[in-house]
C-alpha cells in the first residue's frame, strides 16, 4: 500500500519543517515517485495507422500490464486538420467523450495502467488538400517480476 501525502499537513522533508526547536535536524530527503524503469519489458507494439476500426480491440486484456505508452502522430497541412484518436478501455471509444489525444501528443500510464483491452476511435478531420497523415502506436509492457 502506498503513503499518500496529505497536502494539508507540511512533511518532514518541507523546508518549514526540517529545523526543530530544539535545533535537530530531520536530515530526510523526499520520497521518489515511483517508477516502471528497469521493471518492465515493451511487449507489444501495436501501430495505428488507416483502416483503424472502432469495434475492434487494438490490443486485449492484459491482467500483467504495468506500463501502456498512447501516441498520436497523425499530421495535416493547412486548411486540413488531422483527427483526434479517442482511447476506450475494454468498450468501444466514443467521440468527445472518452480519452482523448490531440494530434501531436502522447500520454504514459505507468501508475495505475489500465489492463482492459485497448479500442481506439479515430475522430473527425478535415482532408479537402490530401495533406492529413494518420498514424499513432499503443506501446504496453509488462512486469519482469
């Protein structure tokens, strides 16, 4: 089980709190937040790339996931505008409502990783100039434990 820290209470580290009264010193450094490197291994790497179907799994439950890296790199030229790809997790994505990334971006889950399987909706764009390019990867990973 991991501590929470109470935002409401200054810890031990905080420089308010390291000098006592009594002139000890607490000499606590600051915890470090937890981290998947050296632990997992990239076992999938799913490219996303035309024809991506919205009723399919991109890639299935994995009760060992540990890690699951979301790109979008899809690309346009003006006036074209490239999609937004929507991520739903063990049900089909829907537009505008589930997560979203933006053309351009990527996201990690390396804390609580989703392990359900991965569907991915693509949406709207505009393509009157022939300019937009819509690629992405789903990287996951499990643990070497």
């Amino acid at each position: 089980m991991q501590h929470r820290r109470n935002p409401l209470i200054p810890q031990s580290w905080e420089v308010a709190w390291t000098a006592r009264r009594n002139a000890v010193l607490l000499n606590q450094a600051a915890p470090t937040p937890p981290s998947t490197a050296g632990r997992v291994r990239l076992a999938n790497k799913v490219p996303l790339s035309p024809p991506i179907l919205s009723a399919q799994a991109q890639l299935t439950q994995d009760l060992n996931r540990r890690i699951l890296i979301l790109q979008n790199n899809s690309t346009a030229v003006a006036p074209d505008i490239a999609p937004t790809f929507y991520f739903g997790f063990g049900q089909q994505a829907v537009v505008g409502i589930d997560f979203g990334l933006a053309p351009g971006a990527g996201f990690e889950f390396d804390d609580n990783t989703p392990v359900d399987a991965v569907y991915v909706t693509v949406g709207p764009f505009t393509n009157t100039g022939n300019s937009v390019v819509i690629q992405g990867v789903i990287l996951a990973g499990t643990s070497l434990e």
